[in-house]
C-alpha cells in the first residue's frame, strides 16, 4: 500500500481550502479552527460524567457490522457514566457512535463552537465519538454523501483514508457502504488488489479538525480514551446529495431487510460479489 502524510494547514485562508483540498477532494487537517471551543478544556470524565452521566446511550462494538439482530445498530445500552468507568480501566471495547449531542445534552452542545469556515456547515448535527484504547472503527464511508469535519476533544486516533476511487481495491460491499478488509493487518493473500491501495494515513492529537471529504473511506484506530466531535457540510453537487438520499433512505433499509431475512447468506453474497 503507498499511504501519504495528509496535509497540515497551520494557517486557515478560506479561498485556498476551497480551491486546494474542497474541489478536488483531498484531506487536511485543520490546525486551528477549535481552538476557540470550550471543550478542548473542560471535558474531562468527571465533566463529561456530571453532564451525561445518567443519559442511557446505545454503544456499538466489532459485531456493528456483523450479520445478525445487531447489524447496523447499537449492541448495548448502558448509563454513559457507568460507560466512562469502564474506559478508564481499559476494559470496554464498546463506542460512542454519531451521538447528537446538540440535540440531548445543550450543555455539551454549547461547548462547540462555530468552525469559521466559509461553508454551510450543520450547527444542529454534531455528532459525539468516544472510544478507548484498541478500540476500531471499520472500513466505511459516510452513508449520507457529506463532507465531515472531525474534531478530536480528547486523546489522539489514526485514521487510515482512501478515495471512493479504491473501492474496488478495499473489495466493497454492494448493497452498503462498507468493507471488511483491515488496513492496519492487511491480509494479501485474501485480498490481493488491497497492494494497489493508495492514501493516506493520519495521526490526529487534541484541537485537531480533520476534513473528510465526501465519499472517502475511513479506517480508524483509537490509540487511548479518546473523545471526538463531527460536523457535517452537504456537497454542493445535487447529483452526490440525491446519492446520500438513495444511501439513507433506500440501499441502507433494503440491506437491512435482507439481513433480516437471510442473515449469514446475505452477508456471503454480498462478499461473493465483492470479489468479483
């Protein structure tokens, strides 16, 4: 695989984002759009605990993406500050995933700020990631086809990200966006094409904004308790946001009707045609 450094912009200028990474579609880390944000400061366990601490809150492990009752969905509930316990102990496997946190806890919400970047960037989508040491997040890209600004609070995680344009090398799976190879083990001998891979590979510490472009497929590998925040931003292409709709609304209730109805089989097939 030829994995690349991914940019590191210290100094912010609108017009060179768009023009350098934006349209073409290239991640960049964004050093210093968070530094304004009351979080990067005050949330530590005990906050977060105090803040979020009796909220029941589904958690999603490696089975997320299994066939069976919990494919796509949470794999346990449990009170958040029984959840932080566990983490700092090293103990729990178990994620945070896409929580809203300006939608069931103001108070968190209210310690995010604006990016100050000129898009039309969701203020009421701030999606919460919490994780702890060794934990993974599978091969996917964002189901609904936008562009993600990834902000890490706590912590520091690698992120490995591949261009749609890989997804035959990443051996994808139809019907969903996902793949079930691992970069950070890769197995040649069962997925050959992943040695023609080419991207890049991340680390991002506290403060750091990491831009996603639409599409692109993403790896990542908690390396301790780490807290995170993502923003979203539509793709001004209406042809891309139709393709978000169709993912959300369509391909994602189809796949799971059919791992409903055909469990294991499904996945095979839909890994048989992976190969081809």
């Amino acid at each position: 695989m030829n994995l690349k450094d991914v940019d590191i912009v210290e100094k912010f200028d609108d017009a060179s984002f768009r023009q350098i990474y934006l349209e073409k579609g290239i991640p960049c880390v964004l050093k210093d759009r968070s530094k304004h944000w009351p979080a990067l400061s005050k949330w530590n366990e005990d906050y977060l605990a105090e803040k979020l601490g009796e909220a029941e809150i589904g958690f999603s492990d490696a089975g997320f993406s299994e066939p069976g009752k919990n494919y796509m969905s949470t794999t346990k509930k449990m009170n958040f500050a029984e959840y932080l316990e566990q983490v700092k102990l090293g103990t729990n496997s178990l994620r945070v995933f896409a929580y809203n946190i300006k939608y069931y806890c103001k108070d968190l919400g209210a310690d995010i700020k604006t990016l100050n970047i000129d898009m039309k960037i969701s203020e009421f989508f701030c999606f919460l990631f919490v994780g702890s040491k060794g934990g993974e997040t599978q091969f996917h890209y964002d189901i609904d086809m936008t562009h993600i600004f990834h902000t890490v609070i706590k912590g520091n995680k690698t992120f490995y990200l591949y261009d749609k344009s890989m997804s035959h090398n990443l051996y994808s799976h139809p019907y969903t966006v996902r793949s079930y190879v691992d970069v950070v083990n890769p197995d040649y001998d069962k997925y050959p094409r992943m040695k023609a891979l080419e991207g890049y590979k991340v680390v991002l510490e506290p403060g750091d904004t990491l831009f996603i472009p639409t599409g692109y497929w993403h790896q990542v590998v908690y390396h301790e308790y780490s807290v995170a925040v993502s923003h979203r931003s539509r793709n001004e292409s209406k042809l891309v946001f139709m393709e978000g709709v169709f993912n959300l609304f369509i391909m994602q209730l189809f796949d799971r009707f059919m791992n409903k109805l055909l469990g294991d089989s499904w996945f095979r097939y839909k890994e048989r045609e992976s190969f081809k």
